[in-house]
C-alpha cells in the first residue's frame, strides 16, 4: 500500500511538472512570434509605390538643361519625373485636414512669398531649359490644396500655357474628393503625381450628373467644396 500510494503521487508531481514546462514552452513561442502591428500610413498606396518625398526647402534645383518637360496622349505638358517627383508638407496630414487643406484661404498662410518664387522659377526654367519669358505657371506638382510642400524645388516645375491652366481644375476636383470623405488624402497625392491629365479617373472617381462621385458607388458624392481663387489654392 506504501509503494502504491508513492507511485500515485510520483506520477502526480510528473504530470504536474510535464504541464509547466508545456506552459513555459508555448509561452517562449509566442513571445517569439508577435501579433502584426497595423502598416504605417504613406502617400504609397500601392505595393512597390514609392512614398512622396517630405518637403524641405533647402533641396538643390536640378542643373540646368538637365530636366525635359513630357506630354500626355492629348498634348497637355508633364513635368519631368526625375527633377519633379512631387514632395509632401509635413504639417498636413489625413487627421488634420479639416483645419487645414478643407478650410478656405488657408493655403494663403503658407505660400511662400514672391521674391523666393521668383528665384526659383528662373533655376526651374535654366532647369527644364525654357527660356525666362515662357508663359506658364510656376506650378506645384502636389498643389498645396492637397497638402503639396510650398517650397521644395521638387515640387515645382513651371507649367507652359495660360493661368489657370487645366491642372488647377483637376486639383480643385481632387481637393473636393478629400475634404467630402471620397478618397484619402494619400491617394490624391499619389495620382497627381502620376498623372494630372488622369488623376480624377485614376483616383477612382468621374462625374455623375454634373457631380464629382465615386465611380463604383456612383450615390457618393462630393459634398464639400470651396472657394478656389483660380490658381490661388494650388
């Protein structure tokens, strides 16, 4: 009875043991394997697509005759991706918009002042090798309606043609998306960098009886939409 009652408990502290180290041992791997924390957010939507540079105003305009203006299959001008990727104002962000991009005139408080535009249109134009008199538009390749750097050469490019030219209407329509909850903000950027020609359609969106929609649901609709002073909020 003596031995029958010390192999009950042997094998007791034995099962007890074996459950510790299995608890011990599934515990090291979980600690090994942590759950996925959630991607970060970026003007790269897609997988392989580059983000957009941060805007900083110290970066060197290209030298000149360095940078070759494009056209889209309808003739209308492109700015060279390698001299004009696009760059991004840090302070806008998706969470903020409605204090920023959405509120009317306040592109205003962040447009560089003229003598600094000025220099940097006579760089960009020795850059893409136009001459000083080309009519055109010192443009923002991500406008400053869709939270564009203000002042980063890479975000500047002079646009041949009249003021406004047809790119401010497309900026309009893309800033319109943003601010009514259609596209995010992101996504804005990336296209007009793309391809301003096609950023509405690529950007998922059309017109649906004269109102800015989503292709897909076509009863969403723009809702939002300011006062822009011609080329003033780009």
């Amino acid at each position: 009875m003596w031995i029958s009652r010390w192999d009950t408990r042997s094998k007791l502290r034995l099962l007890l043991l074996v459950t510790a180290m299995l608890t011990v041992s599934a515990c090291g791997t979980h600690a090994a394997n942590p759950a996925p924390s959630p991607a970060p957010s970026s003007a790269a939507s897609d997988p392989g697509e580059k983000e957009l540079p941060v805007g900083d105003s110290s970066s060197p305009v290209p030298k000149p005759g360095t940078c070759k203006l494009g056209h889209s299959a309808s003739g209308e001008p492109l700015p060279d991706p390698n001299c004009t990727p696009g760059a991004i104002n840090p302070i806008v962000t998706q969470a903020n918009i409605a204090t920023t991009i959405c509120q009317s005139g306040w592109t205003k408080t962040i447009r560089p002042p003229v003598l600094r535009t000025n220099k940097i249109r006579r760089e960009i134009d020795a850059a893409y090798g136009l001459p000083t008199s080309t009519e055109g538009e010192l443009d923002h390749e991500v406008s400053l309606e869709l939270g564009g750097a203000p002042d980063d050469p890479r975000n500047l490019w002079v646009e041949p043609g009249k003021i406004p030219n047809p790119k401010d209407a497309v900026e309009n329509k893309l800033n319109e998306a943003v601010c009514s909850g259609l596209i995010p903000l992101a996504t804005a950027q990336r296209v007009i960098t793309k391809n301003w020609v096609s950023a509405i359609e690529d950007a998922g969106l059309g017109i649906v009886g004269g109102k800015l929609c989503l292709r897909d649901q076509p009863s969403r609709c723009a809702t939002h939409r300011m006062q822009h002073a011609e080329s003033g909020e780009n």
